[in-house]
C-alpha cells in the first residue's frame, strides 16, 4: 500500500465545485472528487490548527482536556506506529506551528520530513532595518502594522524574498512531493503527508491567480483579516474574498499537477489519496473574519473530506452522507497498511463508509478547549456555552505545558499539581494546572477572546445557512445526550461537566429533560 495525503490549511467545502462551490473554479479538485468518494458529512473534532493535528495523529478528541499545545510523551501517532511497523512516512510541510513552543513533537513521529519556509510570520528572512516605508506603501496599515515588530510584519518581510510563483510555500511544497515520488514510486509500503499551509491566511497567491480574480479594488493589499466581525465596506469585502479565491485557485492547479503526476505514472491502481484540511474559515459570513472566537458556523466545522481508495475503483464519484471526524483519520491509515489499532483510540475507521454508505457514529462532537462546545447529527447543530465563559474553575491536563508560542507562565506553573492518569495517559499521571482567565491559549492569545456568546441550535436541513437559531426541545435533549455520552468516551474531567453546566440544569431549558450524570470522577484536580 502507498498513500498520499494531502492536508490544505483553511480549505472550505463552499469553495470547492465538488461541494457546490460556485465562486472559485476548482477543476481539478473536482475532477479528483470524479475518481473519488466525496463525504459529506466529514466534521472537525478540536480546534483550531496544532489541536487538530493531535486529534489526527492520535484519533481522540484533544480540547476538553488541554489548549493547543505539543505532542505529549504518553499519546500515541499513526506516523509513528506505521514508522515502528515498517511503513516509511515522509511529512512534507510549510506548517510554521510545529516550529514553534506549541507544535513540537509532531513531525519527528515521520522516518523523514522536509520544512519548507516563508509561510505566514516563519522568522525566516533575517532583516535588521527593514523597508518601513515601501512596506507600509504596500500594506494596508489595517492589515499590516509596521510600527510594532509583529508577525504581520515579518511576512510582509517574508514576501520581499517571494518574487517568482516557484518561490512560493504552496509550489515549493509540491515540487518536493514530486521529487519524493520521483525517488520512491516504484517503492511500496509508505506514506506520503503533503500538507500545504495555503488557503490559510494571509491569503498571498502568484499574480496570474489573483489576475483571474481581479476584483476592481485599487488601495492597498488587504489579505490577512483580523479574527473579528466584519468592519470593510463591501469593495474591501470582495477584494479580501478574491485573495482567498486567487490562493484556493493556486491550491487547486498544483494538486492538478499531483493528479497528472499519478495518471502518467499509473500509480492509481496501487495509491490511496486522501485529499482534506483541518478546518474552515469565516469569510465574511454571519459578518465574521475568521475562526474559534465565534460560534463554529458550517463554514468552520464542516470540512471537506474525498478519497481514493485503488480497492474501491467501482464507487468513483459516489457520496457518502454520513457523519465522520479528523479524529477518524488515524483509525482509517492504520486500516488501511493491517496495524493494530490502541486502546486509546476512540475515532472509526472509514474504510466501512468508504465502501458503502453505512454510519460508523452517531454525532460529531467539535470545539476549542474553554470555548463552546458543538455536536451535531448531521441534520441539526447545536452550540453549547458555559454560564460565563470567563469563570475559573477549568483544568489543562498537561505533561508538555506549552501555548501556541510560549511556556505557560510561572504563574500557571505555580497552580501545578499531580493528576491521577486518563484512560488515554497510559498509566502516567499528568500535571493539572488552571486554566488560568489570563492565560495565552486561543483565541486569548491576541487578547481577543471569545465573543458573540450564546448557546444556540440550528436545522441544517431547512437552513443551512444557520440565518436563524431555532427552540426545538427534543431535539436539544438528544444532542445533549451524544455530546455528554462522546466526553464521557473521551474520559473528560468531571470540572469540565461542572465548568459547562452539562449537568440537569443546564439541559433542562430550553431544550429538554436532564440527561443522567453517573461519571467516574476526577474532581478536585
């Protein structure tokens, strides 16, 4: 068995022609979703980027214990397990996060990995005195602050170095994938990571892509939208989308490239690809730039997933309807090259569903750690908040105790204590440290937090744009009952249960009668 998977950053299901997408020519994505088995009903678990990632190596759900935060010693990874099982993984990656105090851990699971750099704020040109003012004739300030040496700043450094489309990450991150294939397609037994930073923010695409999508806008370059509700008018509105549209565009020609590259090699018959992201992104809709700060809307949780599977040649270009999640990834590999999979392990393989359309769950349960919490049946999606999503009282279980792109502090250091172990630790126990209100985690890192606060339910089937939260009891108490039921799976802390109110009173009104608490306890830790 070969496979090849193919992991976009941002990539939305509206984007994709496949998916329905009307905006944005994909037609090599959907030519792809031709051959393939497109599902449709493929959630994410936690967010946002580093939080997915641990779910996909690990195939649990990682946000109702801990923030973003590295590969811990005790958790299992499918690069890992394939590696010590003799299947060669490679991890090909402009991935800037797994460089960082956060994201360590991950790519050293792979018998080999290349780092490819300049993505986003990667501090990889060195610049002492750089160009203030061409950069910030340039840059709009509202996008780009050049008084303060900040991230945006770097990139926008960073960019004086991308003047030809193959200096680009995305290109440089295909050119290697074919150079891999190049050396091992005649190989058996490996597997493939190509993971592309693009369509994430900010969305910088070669120019005869953004030619293409020209949307009439003459100011400066707006690209990089803060994670906030929409204050642009509409022309600064449609060149930001147009600058999505131009980097989606991109994606989609090189993954071409990747697809020309099979047929003429014939490596079809014998090469599973797997082709999805790790998250959407808010696009103005429901007024909102962005992702995690506000409720996870369809266009941030529901993702797109298509596979190709060389012993399922007769399903090419059917659907699958019914649920799966990131966390069902791991499961699926591990399938698919005959390896055991861990006790630990909570998601399902798909390779059922891949086959036919047969459920492998009931409902998808997704969030970020100390933000809401939202499940789904697939045709209806509740979000659920805490009664005050600034109280104390919340625990990060943690042995590598590190946010996006520091340590904790010394004070979280100091609230540190022994835990007992999870069912998921291996028998080790972990630190317990409070979540302190403070703290550096998303989406407080920026000092942004949580808002348009507000436990809600939608009817996806009668409106999918979620335009309008309905009151629909039964339903809220069935949905309660599988997200209480999947952290239960999940062997979640018993202050998270307390912490979110999922006890009786909280799923009494308005959406029905109290679901039975009968957890084992960690409480007090």
């Amino acid at each position: 068995m070969r496979t090849i998977y193919v992991l976009f950053d941002s990539l939305t299901r509206g984007s994709i022609g496949a998916y329905g997408g009307q905006t944005i020519r994909t037609p090599n994505f959907d030519r792809f979703a031709a051959r393939a088995v497109t599902f449709d009903g493929h959630y994410v678990g936690s967010l946002p980027c580093m939080p997915a990632r641990r779910d996909l190596h690990g195939g649990r759900l990682n946000f109702p214990h801990r923030s973003w935060g590295p590969m811990e010693p005790f958790d299992n990874s499918f690069a890992q397990i394939m590696k010590d099982n003799g299947v060669y993984t490679h991890l090909i990656s402009d991935h800037l996060h797994y460089f960082e105090d956060g994201g360590h851990g991950f790519h050293t699971r792979f018998s080999s990995y290349d780092f490819i750099r300049g993505q986003e704020y990667d501090p990889w040109v060195a610049m002492v005195e750089p160009p203030i003012g061409r950069i910030r004739a340039q840059f709009d300030e509202r996008h780009y602050d050049t008084v303060k040496r900040d991230k945006r700043l770097q990139h926008a450094i960073n960019r004086q170095q991308i003047v030809k489309e193959a200096d680009f990450p995305g290109p440089r991150c295909f050119a290697s994938a074919m150079d891999f294939l190049d050396k091992n397609r005649n190989a058996d037994n490996w597997f493939l990571m190509l993971e592309c930073f693009d369509p994430h923010e900010p969305f910088h695409a070669p120019d005869r892509f953004k030619d293409a999508y020209d949307s009439g806008y003459a100011g400066r370059i707006l690209d990089w939208p803060h994670y906030g509700q929409v204050v642009e008018n509409s022309d600064e509105i449609a060149e930001i989308r147009a600058n999505y549209a131009a980097l989606v565009a991109m994606c989609d020609e090189y993954f071409g490239r990747l697809i020309d590259y099979l047929d003429e090699h014939d490596m079809w018959k014998d090469t599973c690809v797997v082709l999805s992201t790790d998250h959407g992104f808010m696009l103005s809709e429901h007024d909102w730039w962005g992702k995690c700060r506000m409720p996870y809307y369809e266009e941030v949780s529901h993702i797109p997933l298509i596979v190709h599977h060389p012993n399922n040649l007769a399903q090419a270009g059917s659907r699958r309807s019914h649920l799966s999640q990131t966390m069902d990834l791991m499961p699926t590999f591990l399938e698919l090259y005959g390896l055991d999979l861990p006790k630990e392990v909570t998601g399902k393989s798909m390779l059922p569903l891949l086959m036919e359309n047969v459920p492998i769950r009931e409902a998808a349960v997704f969030g970020v750690f100390s933000g809401p919490i939202g499940v789904t049946n697939g045709d209806w999606v509740l979000y659920h908040y805490p009664p005050d999503i600034t109280r104390e009282g919340l625990v990060e279980y943690t042995l590598a105790p590190a946010h996006m792109t520091a340590p904790f502090t010394v004070d979280e250091l100091k609230t540190a204590r022994l835990a007992p172990p999870f069912d998921f630790t291996k028998g080790v126990p972990v630190l317990a440290i409070d979540a302190l209100k403070e703290a550096k985690r998303v989406p407080n890192n920026d000092g942004s937090g949580f808002v348009d606060l507000g436990t809600r339910l939608y009817d996806l089937v009668r409106d999918p744009r979620q335009m309008q939260p309905v009151e629909e009891p039964e339903v809220g108490r069935r949905l309660y009952a599988a997200m209480i039921h999947e952290l239960e799976i999940h062997d979640s802390p018993e202050e998270l249960f307390s912490w979110y109110d999922l006890k009786s009173s909280a799923i009494e009104a308005p959406y029905g009668a109290p679901v039975a608490d009968d957890r084992d306890s960690h409480a007090g830790m």
